[in-house]
C-alpha cells in the first residue's frame, strides 16, 4: 500500500513536469517571437524616424526663400509623405496586421 502510494505521487510528479516542460517550452518560442516582433518594430521605428528627419529637412529648405526661381517641387512619384506614416493603405495595414498580429488583439 505504502508502495502504491508513492509510486502514484511519482507519477504525478513525473506528469505535472511534463506539463511544466511543455509550459517551459511554449513560453520560449513565445519569447523568440515576441523578440522577433520587437526586431521589427524597432526597424519600423528607424524608418520612420529616417522619413521624418528627411521630411523636417525638406520642410526647413523650403521655407526659406529660394536664392534664385526654383519650379515647385511635388511629392515623388509613388510616395505620399506622411500620409504613409499616419495613414496606411489597405495593404499596408494587412502586412501590419500579419506581422504583428498581437498589436491587433484586444486582450
């Protein structure tokens, strides 16, 4: 009886590490993801902060008076500026979507 007993608590004991393992392992690939996500917001971020000091230069260059006539510039072909950044199209708001499908959740 003493026997059964203990042979039953390390079973259970040898079950709940199991389960514990699993939990171990879930939280990792969780972890490596999450990381992952991070890597890539922190590029997003550089980006964008690229596109802003580019666009602030832009705008201090044209605010000063032009030396000489210069034909007004518009936007270049295929890029709208900030509306990227504050407005993304439909694609680009499926692409945010898939890549960081965590930011989209309501927890």
């Amino acid at each position: 009886m003493a026997l059964e007993a203990l042979l039953g608590k390390m079973q259970e004991a040898a079950d709940r590490i199991k389960v514990l393992e699993r939990e171990k392992s879930d939280a990792n690939a969780r972890i490596q993801m999450l990381e992952r996500e991070a890597t890539e917001l922190r590029s997003l971020i550089s980006l964008a902060e690229s596109k802003a000091d580019e666009m602030l230069k832009n705008a201090s260059e044209t605010s000063r008076p032009p030396a000489a006539p210069v034909r007004e510039a518009g936007p270049a072909a295929g890029s709208r500026g900030l509306e990227e950044l504050v407005e993304p199209s439909g694609s680009q708001q499926e692409e945010l979507k898939r890549r960081f499908p965590h930011a989209f959740t309501t927890a």
